[in-house]
C-alpha cells in the first residue's frame, strides 16, 4: 500500500504540513475550517509512471492516475467519468464574434462536472475503510455523489439546502442516497454536514474542504492541455463559472502541471466568471470592501455565499494572468439560450455562465476577437429544467388542423412560389 507520488497535504494560510495518509480536512491551527489545505507532490515521480501516449483518445479520467492522489492498491471506482469532448462552436463564434470552443462536461455519467471529484472520493472512503459517505450540495454534488456511492456500495447522506431544484434532488433519491432537505441557505446546510461528520465520521466529499476533491477536478486541466495539444495551438483563455472556487483551481493545476512536464509549451489566461448575487471571489480578486456573503442567483450550482476556496481560485485567476467578471442572471439566462439554440449543448445555469462572461468580456475589451476562447458547460440543462423555461419562449398549443399550422408559417403553396 503506497501514495509515495503524494508528499503532503499543505495549509494554504500558513504553510503548515499533514501526512497525506490521514483523513483531515483543514488545518487544525485555523478556526471556522479555513485553513485550505492543498495535496503536494513529488512530480519526478509522477512523470517517470506516466507512461500513456498523448494522442486525445481519453476514455475516461483515469488516464491520468499516475496524478491522482489514490493508493496503488485501491480500486477506483468509475463509472467512467470525465474523456469529454471538446468542440468547435462556429454558430456561437460567429454570435460572439471570438472563436469559441466548448468543453461540454455536462455529459459526465450523473450530469455534471463533479463526478471527477466524486470518483476520488468515493474511491478514497473505500479505501480507507469507511461505509457512510456524505457531503453539501446546492444539488449537483448531492446527485453525482450519490450515483458514485452506488456504484462503490457505501451508503449516502445528503444535506441540501430546502429550495434546491426539484430535478436535482430525484437523482440521488434513485441512487438510493438518503436526501435531508435543510431548511436553510446552503452554507447552513454546508456547516451542518462538517458538524455531522465531526459527530459520526462520515467520509466529507466537500469539494470545499475535502483537500482530494480539487484534485479529481484538475483532470479537466490534463484533459484540456491533452487536447490542445492535439489541436497544436493553446487557447488564449480558459472560462469557467465560480461558486466555490475549486473547479477553476483544479483546471488551472491541472494544465499547469502538463506546463511543467513540458507536455505543452504554452498556458492559458483563466476566466473566472460569477453571478452578481454570488460574487464573493471575485469581490475578493479586486480588492472590493463589500463582500456580501448572501447568496442570490438563480444559477444554483454556482450559489455559495462563503466560498471555502477563494485563495486556490484568486491564484488561479493571478498565476494565470487572467481575471473575474460578474453577469447577470438575465444575462446568464440569455446565454442558456444561446449556446442551446446555436450550438445544441444543453446546459444548466452555472454551465452557461462562462457564455455569458466571455461576452461581457469582449462588450468590455478584456477578451480580443483575434483570440480563441475555450468555455466549459459544467452541468446538463435537464438538472434545472425551470430555469430553462425562463430562457426561452411558452410553448404554443394547437388544434389539430393544418390550418393551425398555416396561420403560424402560411400556406406551403404560396410558400414554394415564392421560393
């Protein structure tokens, strides 16, 4: 049994160092869970195991195991998540005016980006021995990790907050998750997981917290330097939607580690783009004194009034030299909408934000049209199916009569004449 690729899980606040082996998840010298901690690695070691061909063919995000922070011994458990495609989007580039690609991770076996997370975390609380997993969620992170804990036969609790969407709450149920509906925002529902697996030592998947959770997230950066790489040109900009902030932390690694190896010559400007009513880590990136820790969008994946990962995220956003935005929930909407109808990617609230945020970037001169884009969708639009409807038209009731149809499109005679 060997993790000897992992050297420490390191506190971001203070430097403070913890044996990799253990179950912890912040530093101890910190109160409120705020000491962070990051997994570090021996990456002589990580390159001489790595012996795949970068070619593009990724069937899934197991690929790269040689960097996840697993045991050699243990069995991952998969469903074979991540591999997802990235696409040229000429429909939306031509709307935008920028060359757009889009990484559509909403196609991930639960619906969502989170099931790379999910998968290390399940695989690690097998392990290590544990039978009851359980975490927070706005939803996404309830569902996937609860398909997970199927598929790795541990039992799963839930804690969601009380107006989480009603699609995504059926999912877990399905999965066989025990789903408590908390009747409170999310961070009530977040504080309250941590105090249960104080309790009862549960497994915690909180990305927020659970230092491995980024990890299993940085995949999308391997699988974006892969495919750029294969594509023989780095995009100038990376977008992702922000909630807690480990997911842009985790692709920035991820690419930026395939940087280090020499497996790609080049790195990408990270965008960071978040609701107007969730906008704490980009508040903090620009030094605004009004951070309000009130969460109000109706991009609920994205939702986190008190994100836990503001410094992995901020130094992804600097390290990168990229930068943050703030839209609209009627812009993300409109977004919704138009990556849908130009392109045929359905994606949640949260997934189309970065369309909205590369958009108000180019209306403000921050991204160039000479520069390629690439967006990632993070959840599949069936998860928030009200939301949805607000982005676009009523649907129109007719009787069943063609002259229903011909007062809508007129008369297919005159039509073809006119043609």
């Amino acid at each position: 049994m060997a993790m000897n690729h992992v050297t420490a899980l390191e506190c971001t606040i203070c430097g403070k160092e913890y044996d990799p082996d253990q179950i912890i998840y912040t530093c101890s010298e910190h109160e409120d869970v705020k000491g962070i901690l990051e997994v570090k690695y021996d990456y002589d070691i990580i390159h001489d195991n790595f012996n795949v061909d970068l070619d593009g063919d990724i069937r899934s995000q197991w690929k790269y195991e040689s960097f996840l922070p697993v045991h050699d011994d243990a069995v991952p458990v998969t469903l074979n998540e991540g591999g997802t495609d990235l696409f040229d989007a000429p429909n939306l580039s031509d709307e935008l005016g920028v060359t757009i690609l889009v990484k559509d991770d909403g196609r991930n076996p639960t619906g969502c980006f989170k099931d790379r997370a999910s998968s290390i975390a399940v695989t690690k609380a097998k392990h290590a021995g544990r039978d009851i997993i359980t975490c927070a969620s706005t939803g996404n992170a309830a569902a996937s990790l609860s398909g997970y804990a199927a598929r790795g036969g541990l039992d799963c609790r839930i804690f969601v907050p009380g107006d989480a969407p009603a699609g995504k709450l059926a999912q877990p149920l399905v999965y066989g998750a025990d789903v408590l509906a908390v009747n409170g925002s999310y961070d009530e529902a977040y504080d309250l997981s941590v105090t249960v697996t104080d309790e009862y030592g549960w497994y915690n998947r909180n990305a927020a917290i659970n230092p491995f959770q980024v990890e299993g997230k940085r995949t999308v950066g391997h699988e974006l330097a892969e495919q750029s790489r294969v594509r023989g040109e780095i995009p100038d900009w990376f977008v992702f939607s922000m909630g807690d902030g480990c997911t842009i932390a985790g692709a920035w690694k991820g690419f930026r580690e395939f940087y280090d190896l020499d497996y790609v010559e080049d790195t990408p400007k990270m965008l960071g783009v978040q609701a107007e009513g969730a906008s704490a880590i980009h508040d903090t990136f620009h030094d605004h004194d009004d951070v309000d820790e009130i969460a109000n969008t109706l991009a609920d994946s994205i939702a986190v009034g008190r994100p836990r990962n503001i410094i992995k995220a901020c130094r992804a956003l600097e390290e990168s030299g990229g930068t943050s935005v703030t839209v609209t929930d009627e812009e993300i909407l409109k977004a919704e909408k138009l990556l849908g109808s130009s392109e045929g990617i359905y994606s949640e609230p949260a997934g189309a934000t970065p369309v909205a945020g590369v958009r108000k970037c180019l209306e403000e001169g921050i991204i160039e049209s000479d520069e390629t884009v690439v967006v990632t969708s993070t959840g599949f639009g069936l998860k928030d199916t009200e939301s949805a409807k607000q982005a676009t038209s009523d649907v129109q009731h007719i009787d069943p009569d063609l002259s229903e149809v011909q007062k809508l499109y007129g008369n297919a005679e005159a039509m073809a004449t006119d043609d």
